[in-house]
C-alpha cells in the first residue's frame, strides 16, 4: 500500500531561504537556476532580489532597491537574449527592468490609479507568435495591455462604464495567443466575475460569476488555442473551464473541487505537461492535480448547439509547507519539476517535485 | 457415605509409581482427579478412591490416563527411592482430614502461583509482541525516510548537472558571441578601409551581421536584438477600450459564498427600515419636505453636534428616530449626545437599540458596532459600573482588534477595577 503511496509525484523540499521582507511573488529567470524574488519591504520600499541555486543553497546574487514595494512581475514578453523583467508595484506603475542595469527602467509608465495586483506576459521567450505585450490588472478595476514598444498609453484597456462602481482586479492571463492576430485576456475579479477580453475583435468574449472573489486565472498553455482555463478563489475552491466549446448562452463547461478550507491563491500549470497543475493555499500547501479529458469534450444540445463537456480531476500530491498562505508559485520552464513557491512567513522555497514522467 | 474404591494395585520403579486404578463402567473427566505432591483422590459420585502417598511426587509432571475402565497413574517420585508401601501408614481421622485439608489448600495455592505465573507470561509475551511491532514500524518508517532521502539525492544530483549543462551552454554562447563582435568590428574596419575599392562584402545572411548597439548595455559582451524577428513582428495594436460591467454588489469587500445569507439579511433589513414610517403623519403635516426625510435629519443632527449644539442636535435625532424607528444611525449618534449631555442612562439605552438595529452584524456595519459599544461602555465608566464598561470595550476591541485607543481605554479600565478591588 506504502509502495503505491510511493509511486506517486512526491514533493521534495530542495532549498529555502528566510526573507526579511514580504514576499509577494518569484519567479524563475528562464535559461537559468536563478530565481527572482520581489516584495515589500518594512521601510515601505521595493526589494527586488537575484538567488541562484547552488548545491541545496540559495546564493543571493543582486538586491535591487525600489520606491515602491513590488507586487507582481513577468518574463512573459521578455525576449530570451535580454530577458528583461516586467513589474507591477503598489502605487500603479508598469516598469520593465534590464537586470545587468537595473537604476533605470527600459519602460515606465503609471498605468492604473491604484495597486497592480497581477501582470502576465505573451510573445516573448520564443513562445508563441505575435508582438510581446503585457497586462495588467489592477484595484483601479481596470485592465490594461501594453506593448514595451509605445509609450504611455496601453494598446487596450478595459474599464468600468461610466457611472459603474469599480470591483478590484485581482488577476490576469493571456491565452490563445497561437498566431500572430489572437489573443485573449483572461481577468478575475472581487466580486467573483472573470471576463474574457478579445484582443483582436476588441471585445467581451464572455464572462461568469464564480460567486467567490477570483484570485488566480491560468491558460494551461498561452500559445496555443485555449485549451482548458484554470480560475481559483475564495473559500478553498477552483474551476476548470474547457475553452475548446463555447455555448451561445451556458458559455465553457466546468468542473470545479473545493480543495481547501482557505484560500486558493494561485494556480501554475507545469510547462511541461498541460494537464498538471499546482494550487496553493491560504493555510500553506500545496496541492498537484491532473486534469483526465472527458471521453467526448464536446456533445450537442437540445437545440442542436455544441456544448462543452467538462472532464475529471484527480489529486496526485498534497504537501503542507507552511502556517501562512503560499502566495506566489512558479514552475522552472527549463526543469521539470522545480518550482519556487513564497509564502507570507518570509520564506522562499524551492522544491522538486519527481516521477511527473509517470503520470 | 461414599462407596470406597479398594482395587487398586501398583508398582514402583526407583523414580516412578504406576497405579491402576479399575472404574468399570464409570465415566471419569480430568475433574474427577484431585492430585497434589502427597495427596491422590478420585471422586466418582458416589464412588470415591483416597491415597496418602508414602513420599511426594512431582504432581505436576504426573500423569492420569483416563480409558479401557482403568484410570492409569503415572507418579514421578520427588525423591528417587523405593517405597516400602503406596500409601503412608493407617492414620487416624483426624490426621486424615487434616491431611486433605492441607492437601486441598496446598492446591489451591499452587492454581494461583500457576494463575500468577501465567499472568506475567502473558505481561511478558504482551511487551514483546508490542515491541516487535513498534521495531517493524520504525523498521517500515526508516524504508520510507530512505527511499525518500535517496529520492531528494538524486534528484539533487540531475538539478546539479542540469545546472552545469545551463552554465556550460551559456559560456559556449558567451564565447561564440564574443568571436561574432570580433569579427563585427573587423568587418566594419575592412568596410572603411574597403570603401575606395567598393568591394562586396560577402553577407552571412543571418541576423548576427546587423550590429546594432543597444542603449544601457554594458560588459564586452553585448545582447544582440534579433533583428530579424523585430521586423517580423507585427505593429502595436491600435489602441482601444473595451467597456464592461460588474455583477452588481453592494458591500465594498470581496465576495464569499459563506457571507452571502448574512450580507442579504442585512441588506434587507436595511431596505425594511427605509420603507417604514412609524410616526403619525398629521402632527407632521407642518414640517418641510426635507425634515420629513430621516437621513436629513440625521445629517442635520450630525452638523449640530460637531458645532458643539448637543441639545439641537438630539432634537434632530429625535424627530429622525419619530419618522423611522427601524435605522440605527440616529440612535447610535443620538447616543452621542447624550453622553456629552451627560444623560449617562439615555446613552446607554441609544447605544442599545443602535446595537440592536446593527444585526446581523457584517463587515459594512463594522465601525457603527464598534461606536455603539464604545459610547455605551464609556456610559457605564461614567456611571462607575467599569465591570459592564469593560464588556463594551472588550466588545469593541473584538470587531476592531487593531484600534489602540479602544485598547488603551480598556486597560485604564482594568487598572481602575483592579484598583477597587483592593481597596474594598
């Protein structure tokens, strides 16, 4: 019985290192053992750390001190020469740093009126086609797309209607991006709604309400035809969604599990596989899932519209790693089965998770 | 009277007696015989067999063997020696009796040393099979810690060679790059010194021929843009804007599911109070318009209150709390006054029914409890009852655990409490 036990993906836990600042997110340097942390610190400030994996250590290469404290960063739109670094910060400004000369942003704007909460990148690191562009999503309640290449003003924006009370953004995804005209932008919201925003029609594609604030939303790939949408919220519980089948009115077809007790705050897809993926808890765990497809994804309805079928999920692995939430987590693109995860005890962890060849 | 069995015969070895007993036709159990080291009875009701032996024996390793109409003796001798007889010589009754007696309890001390014995066998048998399970487990755990340490060892390992594979393929590009700058900037001092014989240059058709310095780079090995996909890539979308919608919510606080009955119990009980009107309407007939409105009124009060107008701003209070006795925001400030008006009674009955009114409490109503109780508890100080003051402020402190004022305040209390009980 043990040896089954066994044979599942296990969670090592290969190296962690103590902060002395809140951890808001990290993120792996692609082509590389490094990893970048960025959060607040107790002065009020913006820390921005380079580790590198060495032996079962974290080597702190660089710190980068900023006005503001960082919430959120990417390497989506990055090319893979420069590898330039995109951050959101507390006080609504989108910088792009170059980490050889970080004194002075490659980009800068103060894009939203208040905290960005999430951001994400597509079209860089040799994945996928079109221009590089970045989103993001911020308290303001908008959602804003960028490309490095034009200043100040983003190539989409999507706001409130005149008049309408704000909800906070609390996260983004680019998905579909599979040629060089398509695109879309996934965003969650407070108040539990998630919008899927059409780059190249500029319009709402659909949206839903999950009637719990939406924490995280992940494309299990950014590059192809949305396959499958992951979104995590509030009160322990996340839905998948499959992109593939759109009903004219029930819209994507879900399955959804309530994991936890706490907080979902975020969900990461292993590169490598696009029907395993990570979610971590409020209550510090981390729990690996595998995603088995329907025998039919599609069937018609009474009318004879196509509908969605929603397939399985099983749990492969849980592990509990700390007291407080994992607020951030990031697979290695380059490794299988590294990640580095942050969690609110100051501690960034990195760990391995094997046998995922078995799955 | 028993029917005394005489047949008996035996014969004796140096260290044995055999005795054979016949007792045809009767059915005999291990119950039937009663042995100790000097005492043999066999008691078939009515029939009844006695022998005082002539020495001790080893009863316990003796045998009976029960069959064919004869029970047979086997008697090992304690001491190997020839009897001259079975038994011991005639003794008389009493002997006899006593003889049994001591038999009989010479048994029963021996079922208990053997009930003893076997009790701590099983003690004994019980700790070791509980040892051994606990050494398979630690046994079984130890397997598992091991498989589990070799695991992280050699996954260690790959993450170490892999890491060594990334280092190594950098360095390879590094140099590569360093030749490809080289031979750029020769090519450009042949282009120059070229210039008079307008020479071709044979192209290397790849993007590295193109050299384009980038701003803020630094080191002798610079990044080159790929250039060619720069052009590939498409133009910067035209901006646009996307307006939406938000499924409507009230509260400024992220939804949960959970929260949800008792946020809409508390919005409804809030549409309730505006809709009511308890007052009557002819005595009202003479006021404006606007001093018919509750929350009018209410703002009214609240300007009064702050110009230090305490008894105008109750009457505003009053007239709001007339017009609508279901909102809780007139007596809470109502409240207010009457604790500068020193009205300490008022003050706690307002703050009351305020509280009453905040239910079911939710984050929106928050700061409205944590007044409430604070106004009330600082009316019961006021009243020198600190025991319910401090309730109140406890209360307080629970909803707003961070205020320090509030924690301030409860402390001063606890001191004067503490302070009254010492003295009385």
């Amino acid at each position: 019985e043990m040896a089954a036990g066994l044979d599942r993906p296990q969670v090592v836990s290969h190296a962690q290192q103590a902060l002395n600042y809140t951890l808001f997110d990290c993120k792996w340097v692609p082509r590389s053992a490094r990893l970048l942390c960025l959060g607040s610190a107790a002065r009020g400030s913006g820390l921005l750390q380079l580790y590198e994996l060495r032996g079962g250590r974290l080597a702190l290469l660089r710190e980068i001190e900023k006005a503001k404290p960082l919430k959120c960063g990417t390497f989506g739109a990055a090319s893979l020469q420069q590898r330039y670094f995109a951050t959101g910060d507390f006080g609504g400004n989108l910088n792009i740093w170059n980490l050889e000369a970080p004194e002075i942003p490659v980009y800068s704007v103060k894009g939203h009126k208040e905290i960005i909460n999430s951001i994400d990148g597509v079209g860089g690191l040799g994945i996928g086609e079109g221009a590089p562009e970045i989103v993001t999503g911020s308290r303001d309640g908008t959602v804003k797309v960028w490309d490095p290449r034009q200043k100040d003003t983003p190539v989409a924006n999507m706001e409130p209607v005149q008049g309408e009370s704000k909800r906070d953004c609390w996260t983004v995804a680019f998905g579909n991006a599979y040629n060089q005209e398509e695109r879309v932008v996934c965003a969650g919201y407070d108040n539990g709604d998630i919008k899927l925003f059409d780059l190249k029609t500029m319009s709402l594609r659909w949206e839903t309400n999950i009637k719990n604030g939406v924490c995280s939303v992940e494309f299990d790939r950014k590059d192809v035809n949305m396959n499958k949408l992951v979104a995590t919220s509030l009160e322990g519980k996340f839905h998948v969604f499959d992109m593939r089948t759109q009903h004219p009115t029930k819209g994507f077809a879900s399955v959804s599990e309530k994991a936890q007790k706490s907080t979902i705050w975020q969900v990461r897809h292993l590169p490598q596989n696009r029907d395993i993926f990570m979610t971590s808890g409020g209550a510090g765990s981390l729990h690996l899932w595998k995603y088995e497809y329907p025998a039919q994804r599609s069937k018609k309805d009474s009318e004879g519209a196509e509908m969605g079928v929603a397939g399985s999920l099983s749990l492969l692995q849980n592990v509990t790693l700390s007291t407080q939430p994992i607020s951030s987590l990031d697979w290695s693109p380059d490794k299988k089965g590294l990640c580095v995860c942050g969690a609110f005890d100051q501690t960034v962890r990195v760990l391995i998770v094997t046998k995922l060849n078995k799955v | 009277m028993p029917v005394w069995l005489r047949e008996r015969c035996w014969r004796q070895t140096a260290s044995a007696v055999y005795l054979s007993l016949p007792v045809r036709g009767l059915r005999v159990t291990a119950a039937n015989i009663f042995c100790t080291d000097q005492y043999l009875k066999v008691s078939i009701p009515p029939f009844l067999f006695e022998a005082i032996l002539y020495a001790p024996i080893d009863d316990t390793n003796s045998t009976a063997k029960i069959g064919n109409g004869i029970i047979f003796f086997t008697l090992y001798k304690k001491e190997a020696a020839m009897w001259d007889s079975l038994t011991l010589g005639n003794a008389d009754k009493e002997k006899m009796q006593y003889l049994r007696e001591n038999a009989v309890l010479k048994a029963h001390e021996k079922a208990k040393e053997e009930m003893e014995a076997k009790k701590v066998k099983k003690q004994e048998h019980k700790k070791y099979a509980l040892e051994a399970t606990m050494k398979l487990e630690e046994a079984e755990r130890k397997r598992i810690e091991d498989l589990k340490e070799k695991e992280r060892q050699k996954v260690t390992k790959e993450l170490e060679l892999w890491k060594k594979q990334q280092e190594d393929a950098e360095k390879q590009k590094r140099v590569h790059k360093e030749g490809d700058l080289r031979e750029e900037v020769e090519k450009l001092k042949e282009k120059k010194k070229g210039k008079m014989n307008k020479t071709q240059i044979p192209s290397e058709g790849t993007s590295k021929t193109r050299f384009k310095p980038i701003k803020g780079c630094h080191g002798s090995y610079g990044m080159f843009s790929e250039n060619l996909k720069e052009e590939q890539l498409p133009a910067p979308r035209s901006a646009a804007t996307i307006k939406i919608n938000f499924t409507s919510r009230v509260f400024p606080t992220a939804l949960r599911e959970s929260r949800v009955a008792e946020e809409e119990e508390w919005l409804r009980k809030q549409a309730e109070a505006r809709r009511t009107l308890s007052a009557d309407l002819s005595e009202l007939e003479d006021l404006k318009e606007e001093e018919k409105n509750p929350d009018w009124l209410k703002e009214k009060g609240n300007k009064m209150f702050a110009a230090g107008n305490y008894l105008a701003a109750v009457n505003a209070y009053n007239l709001a709390v007339r017009l609508n006795n279901k909102l809780p925001l007139p007596y809470l400030n109502r409240a207010a006054c009457h604790l500068k008006l020193r009205n300490l009674h008022k003050a706690i009955e307002d703050s009351s029914k305020a509280l009453e009114l905040l239910t079911p409490p939710v984050p929106d109503n928050e700061n409205a409890r944590v007044k409430a109780y604070v106004r009330r508890g600082t009316a019961f100080c006021q009243l020198e009852l600190y025991t319910e003051g401090l309730q109140d402020y406890e209360a307080a402190l629970k909803i707003d655990p961070g205020n320090k004022t509030i924690e301030k305040d409860a402390e001063k209390i606890r001191q004067l409490i503490q302070g009254t009980m010492q003295d009385s």
